[in-house]
C-alpha cells in the first residue's frame, strides 16, 4: 500500500526555482479566490517556499469558504484566511492592502442557466478588483477557452494570435482578460494574463478523467483527441513566480505542458498499468484548443513533473483509494456550454 499522504508531500514541495523567486518578491501575498481547485495547494506552496527563503511575507487567502475544510488546511499550514464575497462591493474594500495579488476567482461550471452570475464573476469582478489593488501587482487567472480551435499539427496558439471564445463562459473570460487590460493601461498597474490549460492533480483533471474510463470500460470519445495538460504544482510553482513578471501594457501568457499530447496514447498507457483495454468512440475532429507555452518555458524552464510520471501517479492514486473532488473538466466540450 502506497502512503498517498507522503507521496502527496513529495510531489509539492517548493523547487529551488521558486524559493530564489520568492526571495525577489517584495510585501505580502494575497489569493482572491484561493477556495476553488488550485488555490488551497497555491496558498500552501506559497508559506512552505517562503519559509524555505527565511521571508516573513504572509500569505492571505480571501474566499467564501463554502468548504470549512479547506479554511482549517489553510490556516494549518500558516495562510491567513479572510472569509469574505467578493462580489459584495463593501466586502472588497474592507480587505487588506498587498504588494501581490493571485487572481483565481471565477466560474464555470453550471453556467448555462446562470449567465449573468457567470459575467458577474469573470468581467464585472475583476475591474472592481484591478481599481482595489491598482497599485499592486496582479497575476490574473484566464483560460484557454478564449481562444480558436486550431488544427492538431498547429503547434498550438501563442499568445498573439487574436482569441476566438465559443460560448458565454468563455466570452467572459475574454471579457476578464480585456478589463484587466484596461486597467494595466489605465493606471500602469503592472498585471500578467495567466492563461492556464487544463491543470490535472492527485483529485481532478483529465488524466483522472481517462484513467477512471479505462479502469471502469467506459467509452472514450476521440472527436477531441488532443490535449494539453500540466501538473498542478507546476502550475502553481508559475503563478506564483509569474508575480516577477508582471507588466503594463498586462502581459499575456499561456501556461500548460510542452506536449501535444494524444488521449489514445494516454488511455493505452493506462490500459497497460490496469491491464484493461480501452474503449474508443468516434472519430477525431482534426481541431482542438491548444495553448502553445513555449514562452512560458522559456522564462520558467520545462515542467517538473512529465507526462510519464502523471501517468503513474495518477494510477498509484486512483488504485490506492486516493480521493477526488469530483469536479469534471469538460476538456471534450466543443460547443463552449459549462
């Protein structure tokens, strides 16, 4: 039996990378909206590099704390929690200042139906954010989905190419991408377009998703039968780091893994470590939403953690009992509805 709690602690420790980082980076740091899948292990990461460069900086994390749970981890491991609904304007105000801020509020899923929270939280918000914390540095959360499907060989998209949102969630993801922009411009507030697809982790992402088809002989669609995925800790590793890169007029950056990666290829694999033989329906569209990151790499270096290793991870979680969150990313929706 694996020791999923150890194996977990290993896989998130801070690089040398990151604390070199974080000694450059001047005042506190706070996460609006760190309740949601990234922020509770981004806050983490944060106090164990700041405590491995000897800085006293606090780390506060803003969210409504739906989840008790996730408000007791963080203030376990030395996160100042503030509960508070950032839509609620006097709320906002009353929330301390801070030299950095991560912006990871947002929704998605269950838009269709809720339209208006959905612009509310991805476009309105984030310019009462940007005036709040105009004289601050700001990573700012986006998405992949705000830009076109392009052809499989592609290489995938670089950051100039001009975004093409399907459906409301993306388009108001565009919507915050443009408002942050404003602002960057409007008062010189240095700000970094974080622009993330799709993050996979222990409990959710896609090779979870594929992992838990195989194991269970569901059918894997193949319309969209390309991805790019990155490990979470790398992600979070970025983010944080990415507050050193912060510039006005905002800089956009896509972040994910260096792959184009086949979900074939990711389904046999798992097929060989569960001794199952996957199930595949339809045929591949040609097209999928594909960030190319490699200026992130550039700045960054490579991803730690490689496809091979999430694959055996993934594995080593699923068949030890490891827990989920049970949050699906919809990574084969192509008519853009959450």
């Amino acid at each position: 039996m694996v020791d999923l709690k150890q194996l977990e602690q290993d896989l998130t420790k801070p690089s040398a990378a990151l604390i070199a980082d974080i000694k450059k980076i001047e005042g506190d740091i706070i996460l609006l909206g760190i309740g949601g899948k990234m922020g509770v292990s981004m806050g983490k990461l944060a106090v164990d590099a700041l405590k491995a460069a000897g800085m006293n900086n606090r780390v506060i994390g803003v969210s409504r704390f739906s989840d008790a749970k996730a408000k007791a981890e963080l203030e376990a491991v030395g996160v100042a929690t503030i509960a508070s609904d950032l839509l609620n304007d006097a709320e906002l105000q009353q929330l301390p200042d801070a030299k950095n801020v991560i912006y990871l509020a947002g929704n998605k899923f269950g838009t269709t139906g809720k339209e208006g929270f959905t612009w509310a939280m991805n476009a309105y918000l984030p310019g009462r954010v940007a005036e709040k914390y105009k004289n601050s540095n700001i990573v700012a959360f986006s998405s992949g989905n705000v830009l076109p499907f392009v052809p499989v060989t592609s290489g995938g998209v670089a950051e100039n190419v001009t975004p093409e949102p399907i459906g409301e969630y993306a388009q108001s993801c565009l919507g915050r991408e443009r408002i942050f922009e404003y602002f960057a411009k409007q008062n010189q507030t240095p700000i970094l377009i974080y622009r993330l697809n799709y993050a996979v982790d222990f409990r959710y992402g896609v090779l979870m998703e594929i992992a838990k088809s195989v194991l269970n002989e569901k059918e894997i669609d193949l319309t969209t039968e390309n991805v790019n995925v990155i490990w979470q800790g790398d992600a979070n590793e970025i983010a944080l780091r990415s507050l050193l890169h912060c510039e006005a007029p905002a800089k956009i950056l896509n972040v994910t893994g260096p792959e184009i990666l086949s979900i074939r290829w990711i389904a046999e694999e798992f097929g060989k470590i569960f001794n199952k033989s996957p199930k595949f329906i339809n045929q591949p569209a040609g097209n999928a939403l594909l960030n190319n990151a490699s200026e992130c790499h550039r700045l960054f270096g490579y991803p730690k953690v490689t496809i091979r290793e999430i694959i055996d991870i993934t594995a080593t979680w699923i068949t030890n009992g490891g827990d989920e969150f049970g949050k699906a990313t919809h990574f084969q929706e192509r008519g853009g509805k959450f």
